[in-house]
C-alpha cells in the first residue's frame, strides 16, 4: 500500500483523479450488477430466457457501442464523454430501482450498457494522454484500482442487497451521480485527437484504424487472453461447484476464485509491472503474460477426473486447483494489462485513440461472446463423451496460441508501430 501511494502521488492530478474514477466506477456497477439477475427472476418474477435478455441487452450495448464511443472521444474531447457516460448510468441504474415492465427494464439495461460504452473508451484515452511516457506506470496503477472496485461492489451490494434491491440501485445511481458532478468540477477538459485536428468524416477514421494491419492483427490475437480471463466466472465456477457442491462450501471456493486474482493485482501489480519491465520489452513481457495465462489451465487437470468431495478435507484438496488457476489466471492479467494497453497506444501512432481502444474493446467483446459459447460447448462435450481433462487442455492450448501469435508479431516488429494505410474521405 505504501508503494501503491507513492506512485499514486508520483502522477499529476488528473490522472489521479482518472483512477479514482475508474474505481468509483467499477465499485457502483459491481455492487448492483451481481445481484441484478436474481432480482429480476426472484424479485420481478421474470422467465429466465426474459432475464437472458435483459442483460444481453446490456452487454451488447456496451460491447457493440464502444467503438461509437471512442469516436465520439476523438471527436468531443475526453471529459465530454466520461460526464455523458456516468451520467446515463446515474439515470439507468436508479431506473432499475423503479420499473418492473420488460420495456422499462430493457431501456434502462441499454442504458447501463451504453453508458460503459461511452466512458471506458474516454477513460484510457485521457489516462494515456496525460501519462505520456509513463504509460505502463500508469495502467498498472490504473489497474489497482480498476481491481480493488470489483472487489469491493459485491460485498457493498450485499448489504445493501440484504435491506433491498432498490436500495442497492439508489446508492449505485448516487455513486456515479456524486462521481458525475466531480468530473464537472475538477476534471480538465482535454481535447480527442480528432478534435484538435478536424477534417476527414468517421467513416474515413474507421477505414484508417482498420486499414492499421498490424493494430487489427494484435485485436484478434488478444481475444484468446480475454476468452480466458472470463474463465474465472464461467469454467472455474462450475468446475468448483461440480467438486465442492452446490451448498455453502461450494460458494466459499467460488468466491475464493474471484478474491485471489483481485487481491494478487492490489498486492503486486506495481512491483510485478516493474520487474517485468526492467527485463524485457513490451512485446516479451505480453508473450510472458500469455504463456502463463496457457498454464494457468493446467492445475485443473489434476481434479477435472474426480467425483464430488463428501469430506472438508477433499473440499479443500480439490479446491486448491482451482484457486491456483485463478491465482495464475490473475497473475497473468497484472504482466499483459499494463503493456497491452501501452501497445494499443504504439499502434495508433499517437492517433484516433479513443477510436482505437473502442474497436479493441467491441472485438474483444465479440470474440468473449463466442469464446463462451465455444466454452460451453467443450464442457457439454467433456461431459458427454467422458473427457474430463478436454476443456482445460482446450484452453491452456489457446493460451501458447495466443502467446506464440505475439511472439511472430513481435519477431516481425509489428507491435512497436503503427501500419497505417493511407484512408481520405
């Protein structure tokens, strides 16, 4: 903690507050968006393909707008965006609290979406903006606090979960509401590089960042690292149920899973983020990361055979996989986060940013969507054809996949510029 406050105060006020931010951020959505599923079967009574809707709403209009966003960043300036952005969540999440007809529901789930769509974009923009060169400093900073609100939302929403759900939304739409006039006040207002430079339409700015080969190419190599990272809420989880149970000793060792990557990223993400890149380039160290991601998947084969544990003793042995998959997977996530976000700037040349980041995220994005469903389908097929260890092989393979696509990237000096391709319009 010590470190993490003096690199905090290492960095100018903006990016100070650009952190904060993003901790407030993430503490008002993961203390209501947990919990939104259950009231809206349990609560409102809804069927579950309507649940499955409403919330498929919301992440698609997060994920499929962002690239709307970053373009809106370029072009409006950064502050716009992260005010408009917090301010739609404010009205969405206190929505929620409100309604109970689908219509409702579902404006106020686009709403709750398209608002992450707005800011998230904005929000690494600014930051690398105003870190210039100490850029990976401040991802990795970036990143403490980015953890620290997820760890932090679900306990606060669980109390208030526990009084209502509606109190869970107020207090959540009065985080981002509180978070909104601060942006008002305190945040500068920075211009989006299409701002300062003007001229050519969104069409010719989309065609540029797609005609950047080397930028696309590094998008869809990254989306195996962020099919695997979501394991930590789909495979992990119901591999610790199959093993654990569904009663209370299943949900300590879910919740176990979740807490080790937080804590590992609050803990030492400064000191591995430095370590890593005092030995290596930027384009090593995401190979690194990556390889570890790919074996983060190993652990698990040692259990993935076993029956159900009847004992607290065999809970915590056939547990124990598992947290040290979540372990490696966070692990991996606090090497790769910093440098890839770093990278993503290399390759848009200083250019279109916001733009950037937004189609980085709307690809990934799509890419976590079918990754999941490719996911589901492995397990379905394990258990099906009596191949336990199929799944975790999958993955560990996608993961040196993954690595060995950035190393030829990095090998043919593809991740230290942008390749742009001349786009008019």
């Amino acid at each position: 903690m010590i470190q993490t406050a003096k690199q905090f105060r290492s960095f100018n006020r903006t990016v100070q507050l650009l952190v904060i931010n993003q901790f407030t951020i993430n503490l008002g959505f993961y203390m209501l968006i947990p919990y939104l599923a259950a009231h809206l079967s349990g609560g409102l009574g809804l069927a579950t393909w309507l649940v499955g809707l409403v919330l498929g709403v919301r992440n698609f209009a997060q994920q499929g707008m962002f690239l709307i966003g970053g373009t809106l960043a370029d072009r409006l300036g950064y502050k716009p965006l992260i005010i408009a952005g917090c301010s739609l969540r404010t009205a969405g999440f206190a929505l929620l609290g409100i309604v109970d007809s689908v219509p409702a529901l579902l404006l106020a789930s686009a709403a709750t979406g398209f608002a992450g769509a707005l800011f998230n974009p904005a929000v690494r923009a600014y930051l690398s903006h105003e870190a210039g060169d100490r850029r990976v400093e401040a991802f990795a900073l970036f990143n403490i606090f980015y953890q620290s609100g997820i760890l932090l939302g679900p306990l606060v929403g669980m109390a208030l979960t526990g009084i209502a759900f509606q109190a869970t939304c107020f207090t959540a739409a009065a985080v981002f509401a509180v978070l909104t006039a601060l942006q008002i006040r305190a945040l500068p207002q920075r211009k989006g590089y299409r701002e300062e430079a003007g001229g050519r339409s969104v069409l010719a700015d989309w065609r540029s960042v797609v005609a950047n080969r080397s930028f696309v190419a590094f998008s869809v190599v990254m989306i195996g690292s962020y099919v695997l990272s979501f394991q930590v809420y789909l495979a992990l989880p119901l591999e610790a149920r199959r093993l654990a149970g569904d009663g209370l000793a299943g949900t300590a060792v879910v919740a176990s899973l979740f807490a080790v990557s937080g804590l590992l990223a609050i803990a030492g993400q400064l000191r591995i983020t430095a370590w890593c890149k005092r030995r290596w380039d930027p384009g090593v160290c995401l190979v690194v990361g990556l390889l570890v991601m790919g074996a983060a998947f190993l652990p698990p084969l040692l259990t993935a055979g076993l029956p159900t544990a009847t004992t607290a003793e065999e809970i915590v042995l056939r547990a124990a996989p598992l947290v040290l998959s979540a372990a490696l997977i966070g692990l991996a996530q606090v090497i790769v986060f910093p440098f890839e976000m770093d990278t993503i700037v290399t390759l848009a040349g200083n250019r279109l940013i916001a733009t950037h980041y937004g189609l980085y995220n709307t690809v990934c994005g799509i890419g976590i969507m079918l990754g999941n469903l490719a996911t589901g389908s492995v397990l379905d097929l394990a258990r099906s054809t009596g191949l336990p260890a199929l799944p975790w092989m999958v993955m560990s393979a996608l993961g040196l996949l993954c690595a060995g696509g950035i190393a030829a990237l990095q090998r043919t000096r593809r991740l230290t510029a942008p390749g742009l391709q001349p786009a008019t319009g």
